[in-house]
C-alpha cells in the first residue's frame, strides 16, 4: 500500500475522511482549506468550484463557475493526473474531476487485477467503479467484495460482467453502503441470483437504475417492477433491445414509474400508439426529465405529448431523431403543460421552413436551452422563429443547419430577445470560408456571450 503515496502530501486523517465520505462534501471543503493554506491555490478553487456546481441551479450562478472550472480544468488537469494518479496494469483511473478528485476506477480484468484493486480501495476514494471480464469466465467477485473497501463508491457499472451470479456478492456487501447508481449486465432469466440482486437495489437505496435487457426481457422486467415497486428508484434508463409493446404496458402499470424523476427510453422503437399508452397511465406523475430521442414518435405523440396533464412538472423533453414535423413542434410550443420546461432538445426533427413554423412558445419564459441542430432550419424559419422571446435562454444550439449567410444574420438579429444567452453554437451552418465570427461587442450582446461557428 506504500506504493499509493497521498497526494498532496496531506495528513493521513484527512485522506482517510475522504475515503468514506461518500457524497458529503465537509471532507472536501476542509481539503480545499489545507490546500489553500498549503500553496495549492487553484486545486483548492476547482474542489470548492466543482462542489459548488454539484448543487446549483441559477443559470447565471452556474455560467460564470463553469467558465473558471474549464480554465483551471485546461490549465493544470493533465499535471495534477500524472502527479496523481497511480499507474497500474489492470486498472485505470479516469482523468475527470468529480468534485475535485479522480474518484472513477475501471477494473479492466476481474480475474486478473482484484488483488491490486484491493490495495488501491484501501487508500484511494473511488466513488465511481467499471468492472469488465473480457474472459467471460466467472469471476472473483466474492473475494473482492470482501477484501476490498469500499465505503464511498456511489456508482457501479457491471455492464460487462455477463454471469448474473458474479454481481450478487457485491451488491451483498456491506461495502457499498453508499451506493447510488447501479448499471447491470444483460439481465435475462427469472432466477435466485435476479431476486437477490433486486433485494440488494432495494436494499442500498439505489436511486439511479440502468437496466439491460434482452429479446427475452419480459419475465424479467415484470420481475424488475414487482421487486422495485417501493425502492428508492428516482431515475430509471433501459438499454439493450427495442422494448415491445407488451413491456411498456408492463411499464405504464407499474408503481416503479409512477414515482420516477427522470426517465430514459431513447431509441426504443416506440411509436405513438404506445407512447399514448403510457402517457395515459400517468395522470399524476412527478417526472421531471423524459428522453424519448431516437424513436418512432410522430405529430400525434408530439401532441399527446403537449396535452398530457401528468407532465406538467416536466423540466426537460428530448424528442431529437424523431418524425414530429412542423405540425408537432408548434404542439409542444403551444403547450401550457409544458411550460415548466428548463430544456427542449429537438436535434434532427427536420423543421423544414414553412409559414406554420412557430412563433410562440408557452415554456419560453422558463426554457434555460434548446437545440435546434440538424432540423433543416433556414433564414425563413429562423426569421419566424426569432419573434419568440427567450427571456431566461443560455444555451442555444443551431449547428448543423442549411442557414448560410443570411440565416446567421437572423439568428443575430435575434439575439435582443435573447438577453441571458451565453452560449451560441452554430457550427456546421453552410457558411463561406472567410465568414468573419463576429464578437459580442460588434453585435452589441452580453460580453460573456460565446458564439461557436
């Protein structure tokens, strides 16, 4: 264990408070004291910047942190990784910072590396861990689940463990008793091993589910819905195969969804027909994300989905890569339902211009971003657009539009109905080699305006 040095060279107690921290942030706060005090001035910035961001909301409050956090991030983070992280053959240790440390492990090898992951457990704070098993064979999951602690890992990804018996002893250590997010292999029988690893979601209060299924995923999430019926369970994403219509009824009916914040069905196959089906199910939900990108969703869905009264506490809607039309965009736009979005991402909807192109929007007092790539905008449509007024816009995203010339003109001519936008993104927008990026003075916006082109 000599051969993981402390970094910073700080007291061994403090590292140690680190270790089984989990998400409180005290230890944090009183590491960027010590560093302060001890010339490590910008590391000390970054933990209580990071810290800072972990819980803000105000987008002007987050706009100016995150601008300090990419400066000290493209200063110093590749020093502080090589000064830092442990170099070692069956592990890697990811370069981002979470709250100021390089917590998120990846074990490349089970069979081959627990021995030097329990070493680097003992004096290392991994809050996020990967486990793979390029052999497939079944792994020594016990014996690390019981020699290597693990007191403030909050996320474990097991996507590439391919044995439902090899997750069990882990997720039934008391280990992990901090344990927030959870990502599974490819569940695929109703067994013993599924229903103990269920009770063990259930058991650490796993808030953040990512659930892999296959063809033959029925019986298991039927199992998944009754076992997780009154979990923890805040946030729900299914990968894997395309989830038939009989699994999202399962969905609809089940009291796991009904008290679901945020939930992920991007480039599921579902159709409009399903999705009403969910839709209706839910006259009281509490969701506040929805990701349906990469479906079948057309008007109608787009429609149902303007008119459905169980999400109007929804904070943020991608529907990108879906056939909506003119016809179902201006739905959502009109939609007093809605208008508690903070996001709307549209990316690749394909609003070719028409006369029927919005020009108004029911959420856009409170809308915070919204992305408009690759929707086959033009001057037309952007000079139709531009008549909504986005009071409370940061981000705006067109990148990826046939706009030219004259429809960057709109979008600039756009920008005093935008007075809180600091990021503009129009990439990729068909103009000529020696367009001149204008800067926000000589466009007479806000001087922490970024325009990307």
């Amino acid at each position: 264990m000599s051969s993981i040095p402390i970094p910073f060279g700080m007291p061994v107690e403090l590292w140690q408070s680190l270790l089984v921290s989990g998400g409180d942030d005290a230890p944090r706060w009183i590491l960027a004291d010590w560093l302060e005090e001890h010339d490590f001035p910008e590391r000390a910035e970054l933990i209580r910047l990071q810290c800072h961001l972990a819980r803000a909301d105000d987008p002007d409050d987050r706009w100016q942190a995150e601008r300090r956090e990419d400066l000290l991030l493209f200063r110093h983070r590749a020093t502080w990784a090589s000064q830092e992280i442990p170099l070692r053959r069956w592990i890697r240790i990811d370069e981002t910072l979470d709250r100021g440390l390089f917590t998120r492990v990846r074990l490349l090898d089970v069979q081959e590396g627990f021995r030097e992951f329990a070493e680097l457990a003992a004096r290392w704070p991994i809050e996020e861990l990967a486990l793979d098993n390029p052999s497939g064979e079944p792994v020594p999951t016990r014996a690390l689940a019981e020699s290597a602690p693990l007191r403030c890992l909050r996320r474990l990804n097991c996507l590439r463990l391919t044995n439902d018996a090899d997750i069990v002893p882990i997720l039934e250590s008391a280990q992990i008793a901090q344990l927030q997010g959870l990502t599974t292999f490819s569940l695929t029988r109703e067994n013993a091993n599924l229903h103990r690893i269920l009770t063990a979601i259930s058991q650490w209060r796993v808030a953040d589910l990512t659930l892999t299924l296959d063809f033959s995923g029925f019986p298991v999430l039927n199992a998944v819905l009754r076992a997780l019926a009154n979990s923890q369970v805040q946030h729900l994403h299914f990968a894997g195969v395309a989830l038939s219509e009989a699994m999202i009824y399962s969905l609809a009916d089940s009291a796991l969804v009904a008290g679901l914040q945020s939930l992920d069905l991007s480039d599921r196959a579902i159709r409009t027909i399903v999705l009403n089906r969910l839709l209706d199910s839910q006259s009281n939900w509490g969701l506040r994300q929805l990701d349906l990108s990469h479906n079948f969703i057309d008007a109608n869905g787009a429609t149902a989905l303007a008119e459905a009264r169980g999400l109007s506490y929804l904070e943020s809607l991608n529907l990108s890569r879906n056939p909506l039309g003119v016809t179902g965009v201006t739905s959502l736009f009109d939609s007093p339902i809605l208008a508690g979005l903070r996001q709307l991402t549209l990316s690749g909807t394909r609003i070719y211009p028409t006369t029927e192109t919005p020009t108004d929007a029911s959420f856009a007092e409170g809308l915070r971003l919204l992305n408009f790539s690759r929707a086959g905008l033009d001057a037309t449509a952007i000079s139709r657009l531009r008549q909504i007024a986005f009071p409370r816009l940061v981000t705006l995203i067109l990148d990826r539009n046939p706009l030219g010339s004259e429809g960057v003109a709109e979008v600039f001519r756009w920008l005093p109905n935008l007075p809180n936008l600091r990021t503009l993104s129009l990439r990729d927008c068909m103009l000529p080699a020696d367009f001149p990026p204008p800067t926000s003075h000589e466009l007479g916006a806000d001087p922490r305006l970024e325009i990307r082109i």
